[in-house]
C-alpha cells in the first residue's frame, strides 16, 4: 500500500492546504500518517475557516468536521520520530505557522531531503511551506533547492497581509518572506501570477503555490505516486 507522511504546523496550518490532499490521498486508497514537530495535536489558522477564506459557509462545515473527527489529525506522531524511507511520499501543507515551526525544525528538513533526494521518495510541499527549501541543505554543498523549479507563496501576496514591519493581523513578526528565502537559496522561482493554479513539478520534488492550488497539488501527487485518482461524484 501507498504511504505518505502530512507534517502539519502547531503553529497555524491552512485548512484547505492540508485536508485537500489529505481527503483526495485518503479516499485514493494512501495510507496516511500525520506528525507535528513536538507530537502535539496541529491547530489550524483560524483565519482559514472563514468563508472568504474556505469558499462559503458549507466548506467550512466540511473541513471543520474533518478537523475535528479526523484520528490522525487528532493523534500525531512526534516528527523525529518518523523516517522518510518509510513512505512514498511527505507532504508539507502550508500557513504561516509553517515559518514558526516547520520549516526551522531540523528534523522536518531532514524528511524533506530524504524523501527529495532518497531512492523512491517524493515530497509535495504547500504555499507557505516551500519556504523550508530556504533551509534545506541536499546531500553536496548547496541547498536543496538550488537549481530546481519551485512555487509557493509570493510576495505580491504577501504584500496584502502583512503591515509596514512585516507584523501579522494578529500582532506575530512574521521571520522572513518565502520568495525571498527560496530565491536566496538558488531555487529557481515561479508563481505564476497569472494563472488560476500553480503547482511545479522537479524531479522529486512537488510545489503548490497556495490553498487554490491544493486540489491540483494533491492530483499531481498521486499522479506522480502512480496512483488513481478517486473517481468524482
């Protein structure tokens, strides 16, 4: 059976960012573990329950009742626990808490590169989340991502969120912008600003630009798994 591995941010994931590929891999027949860097259970941006946000009130039931009934989401597994070599697949579903935690946890880059950079690993990495491949050091001298095709989430976006000291609406610094981190590391950047979605495929290595690339993220994930996808009802 196919595996794969959510690690999910304590710090505030985005809803549509991590139960999109969540229930798109599940109802494909993935086996699926969740982990949180310290092993406590993951909190969700609420910001990304709001029906703006979620596309309507409905979504937001949904999702609300996935968060809140999923197992593996309520239970998770420390993330220095795990070994990417166990799975077919980690995938990193983004939010800005990603930056908080993620994406500066030692043993999180360490399952991204194992699973990059492994004999049959694959790694799908979302919006906010890309920004680990700032962090991210391959097997020579260079970062991960140096030379590689990437999305994720820019700073035109950015721009719209945060104020004029790079605060939060809810007070936080946010650390570092995520084009910026990537690019600096070598990584080769595109969000394509002009089209609806965004995902980018480099080899082993699979990148969304944000929550309404989700759904396209987690198709292309199982099409590079070499798994069907479920069939729409």
């Amino acid at each position: 059976m196919t595996k794969a591995l959510f690690v999910v941010s304590e710090e505030g994931y985005w809803a549509e960012e991590c139960i999109e590929p969540l229930t798109t891999l599940s109802d494909a027949g993935v086996e699926i573990t969740v982990a949180t860097p310290s092993g406590d259970e993951p909190v969700v941006d609420e910001r990304s329950l709001d029906p703006e946000s979620a596309d309507g009130e409905e979504r937001v039931e949904e999702l609300k009742e996935i968060i809140e009934s999923d197992e593996r989401l309520n239970d998770p597994a420390p993330v220095a626990g795990e070994d990417a070599a166990d799975y077919d697949a980690v995938v990193f579903p983004g939010g800005h808490g990603t930056e908080w935690d993620i994406n500066q946890d030692v043993h999180a880059r360490g399952l991204l590169a194992d699973a990059v950079e492994g004999e049959d690993g694959t790694a799908l990495v979302v919006c906010h989340a890309v920004g680990i491949l700032g962090f991210t050091w391959g097997d020579g001298e260079g970062r991960l991502v140096e030379g590689r095709d990437v999305t994720g989430f820019p700073n035109e976006w950015e721009e719209d969120i945060v104020d004029e000291y790079d605060r939060m609406p809810d007070g936080r610094k946010l650390p570092y912008w995520v084009e910026d981190e990537v690019k600096a590391a070598g990584g080769n950047w595109d969000a394509e600003l002009d089209a609806d979605e965004s995902v980018t495929v480099d080899g082993d290595l699979v990148t969304a630009r944000g929550p309404g690339s989700s759904a396209a993220a987690a198709e292309t994930l199982l099409e590079e798994l070499g798994v069907d996808a479920p069939a729409q009802t």
